[in-house]
C-alpha cells in the first residue's frame, strides 16, 4: 500500500504583541486564536489546517506563543519548550516582526534561529507586520541590514499582501515533488530527476532524436509526417540523472481541415509542455522557423516552460563553413528576436551528432531552472538597475519600485510592487529582465514581472 503523505506544517513565531495570532486567524478566516493588545495572551500552541486548493496549498498552520528568551511576563518554562518542540517539527517558519518596533529580543530570537542547529535547517520567512500603507513598504532598509533574506511586508489586521504569503508559502514550502514513492509492494522507488518533451513540428525529426537518446527504436520512424499520433514516454539515464522523456505527436494547426486526431494531437502535445520541465523545440534546419514555430515557442511562454532550440538533419546542410552557424543564428533572430534569450544547437538526430552535448545541455538548463533568488538580493539588483536606467524609460513620471520578491521558479516570477503600474513602459521591462538573465544566468527560462500597485 502506497504510504500516506505528510501534510507540512509552518509555524508562526516571534516575539509577544508582535500580531501572530492576528495572522493566524486572517490566514484561516475564522476566529480561533485569542487576540488582545497586550503581550503574553497566547500560552500553548493553537494548529488549524489551510486548504486553499486555488493555490494548490494544504498545510497545518500553528500559532506559538512569543518566545521572548528573557521572559519577563513569566512565561512558564514547560509552554516555551513546547513551543519551540513545535517550531523543530515545522517545514517553514513564518518569523514575525513589527514594522513599528524591533526589540532587543527579536534579534537574540533571529540569532537563535540562525546558530541553533536544528532550527536553522527550517527556512524561514520573514514578515514585517503592520505595514499598513503602500508608503511603508519602502521602510524595510533596516530589516534588510538584519541579514534577513526573505522579507515580505504584510498587515495582518487589514489583510494587505495575504495573497502574496500564501504564494511565498508554496514557494518556500520544500519540493517534496520530486521525494521517492512508495509503490504498491511496499518497496521505495525514485522518481525522475526531472521531465523533458520533445516538441516541433511534424517530421522535424522528433522520433528519430528520442531513438538516438534510447540506443533502440522506441517510436516509429518515418518521412511521413504526423507519423507520431500518440506522445511517447521512455526513461533513460544520462550522467546519473534520470530523465522521463516524452516524445509528442506532431503538432499542427488547429484551423487545418484534418481529421480529428490532429486536433486530439495538438491537445495532446499542449498537455505534454503543460507536465513537463524542460522541453527541447526540435526545428528541421532545411525548413527552418516557420511562423507554427512561432506558435510553439509562443506556447512555451504563456506555460513559462524552460526550453532550448535544437536545430536538427544539420548534417544536411550543403556547402557548411565556420560562418554557417552564425549566419544560420542571424536569420533566426531577424525571424524571430525572442530566440536571441535561448540556447541554440545543431544537431543530427539520425547520425547521432551532438547529442551528448544537447542532453548537457538540457541537464543545465533543469538545474538553472530551479534558481531562487533571496529578496533581499532582488530588491538591491532591481534598485541598482532602476537608478541605471534613470529618465531614460520613462516619461515624465518616474516609475518607482517599492518591493520586489520571487514567487515561482519556473516561469522566473517576480511581483514587483510599484508607485504606478502604467509608469512601467514595456522597454523598461525588457530592460529588467535583460539585466536579470545577464545577472542570475537565466537564458532559456522564461521570466514573467508582475506588476502591482495600490493606485489605479
């Protein structure tokens, strides 16, 4: 029987009266803890469980009371300990502070969170309470010169930037995407490092690539097109990872006056990209990039799917010399300057040529996918980038960034909260997310910046 999977649990911590239990309760929207305006009112740890299905979040939320290390409203020894055996159960510790008061104790409490080894294998994520108003967000210098990476400013009691917790929650929440299974025997089995399809158009060559990959005949080959009818999955391991491999049916267009299994194809392919982690987009190097390569990489986008170009039958390309490649690179980018942000190869999947440095390839871009970046370091890369730019995006209003901070990895996802959202032009955002592919070695990843802003 397959084991049944642990709900994670995060526990809210920090000092007395700093608004945990008020945080608590907005996070559950009910009523459960006890909240007053004076210290010490929460003695023993209340847990509740989140279902928030829209986020895809399911946790046990705790609200512990303050573990103030000095004490001095009494607390008794027996609720401390209880407490902090609570907080070493915990997978994320929400740690949080006022923005109105930082005490003495707050940084012995941080210090101990950081030293203390078994606490500081739990990731934390720090929330600066009471930043009521768009203004106070811009206030948070002196938490960032604490050394506290990840910092959101919230209002607990008027429920600004909830939203965004809850998304920073799944973020930092530990993957347990990947962890081992438990088959129906009982016995452990490992899961694939990561997932990689193989997409294009028909008779790009998708099928001979996944059979070179094999070392057998695992789809059918043809010069037919749209040989592939049905995606194709197989395992293989290169370089110790595991990687399930899924070789789609030939996408084509969904206006094309084809028989419906063209249509149930095209699903079909779209459903592989939406599952999948990496993707190889497989282009025939004598047709080259066709306006429905533009649709698949446009598909590739919108599901912020890591991708690299693999140019395929370059091993037909007559007359080659040094300058082919480079030449070939330039009238792709004049087709289509998005390609100048992805991996280009050539290869020949019916030779076998560069395939070795392809899955190389592929195996780096899964593992630069997964980069997350502290705030603490964004908002100085983006405050840096935002004064280099200075009036030269901007009209006469100047766009300001008041705090930026990484929600998913794959699409890279920043919200950035801002003074005004139409202050930010399109150039300047591709300025931002040039600098950010150049800085934190994105290229491949798609980079989605949201925008928010209080004022309409």
């Amino acid at each position: 029987m397959s084991s049944k999977k642990r709900v994670p649990i995060i526990s809210i911590v920090g000092r007395q009266n700093v608004g945990k239990s008020t945080l608590f309760n907005a996070l559950l929207k009910k009523k459960l803890a006890i909240t007053e305006d004076y210290p010490g009112v929460t003695r023993d740890v209340l847990r509740a469980r989140v279902l928030n299905p829209e986020k895809g979040l399911d946790f046990i939320l705790a609200d512990t009371p303050g573990l103030d290390i000095e004490r001095p409203e009494g607390l008794e020894e027996a609720v401390l300990e209880n407490a902090f055996r609570q907080v070493a159960e915990s997978d994320l510790v929400v740690f949080l502070l006022d923005l109105k008061e930082v005490t003495s104790y707050d940084s012995r409490l941080i210090d101990k969170f950081r030293k203390d080894p078994e606490l500081n294998q739990i990731p934390a994520l720090y929330c600066v309470n009471k930043v009521d108003h768009p203004e106070d967000e811009e206030d948070l210098d002196s938490f960032y010169k604490m050394g506290l990476s990840e910092i959101l400013p919230i209002s607990a009691i008027g429920r600004r930037n909830l939203p965004l917790l809850l998304e920073k929650i799944a973020f930092l929440l530990p993957n347990a995407k990947r962890k081992n299974q438990t088959s129906e025997e009982g016995e452990t089995t490992p899961t694939e490092d990561f997932s990689l399809a193989i997409v294009g158009k028909p008779n790009a060559g998708k099928s001979s690539l996944l059979n070179a990959l094999c070392g057998y005949d695992r789809a059918v080959v043809s010069e037919v097109a749209g040989t592939t009818r049905d995606s194709v999955d197989t395992t293989v391991t290169f370089e110790g990872k595991k990687i399930r491999i899924t070789d789609t049916a030939g996408i084509r267009r969904k206006s094309d006056k084809a028989e419906a299994l063209e249509f149930y194809s095209y699903q079909r392919t779209k459903r592989t990209i939406e599952n999948s982690d990496v993707v190889i987009h497989l282009l025939d190097a004598l047709k080259g990039f066709g306006e429905f390569d533009k649709k698949i990489v446009g598909m590739l986008q919108e599901e912020g799917k890591p991708f690299l170009l693999a140019v395929n039958k370059w091993d037909a390309i007559e007359d080659k010399d040094n300058d082919s490649f480079k030449n070939y690179q330039e009238r792709l980018y004049s087709r289509f300057p998005l390609l100048k942000e992805i991996q280009i190869i050539t290869l020949s999947a019916k030779e076998k040529q560069r395939i070795h440095k392809m899955m190389e390839m592929t195996i780096d871009l899964a593992s630069r996918s997964k980069k997350k970046i502290s705030t603490s370091e964004l908002n100085q890369s983006l405050r840096a980038w935002m004064a280099e730019a200075g009036r030269s995006f901007s009209a006469n209003k100047p766009p300001k960034m008041l705090y930026c901070t990484q929600v998913s990895v794959s699409p890279f996802h920043l919200i950035l909260f801002v003074n005004h959202i139409d202050y930010f032009k399109s150039n300047l955002l591709t300025f931002i997310k040039k600098k950010l592919t150049e800085k934190y070695n994105l290229k491949g990843i798609p980079i989605r910046l949201e925008l928010r802003s209080d004022r309409k």
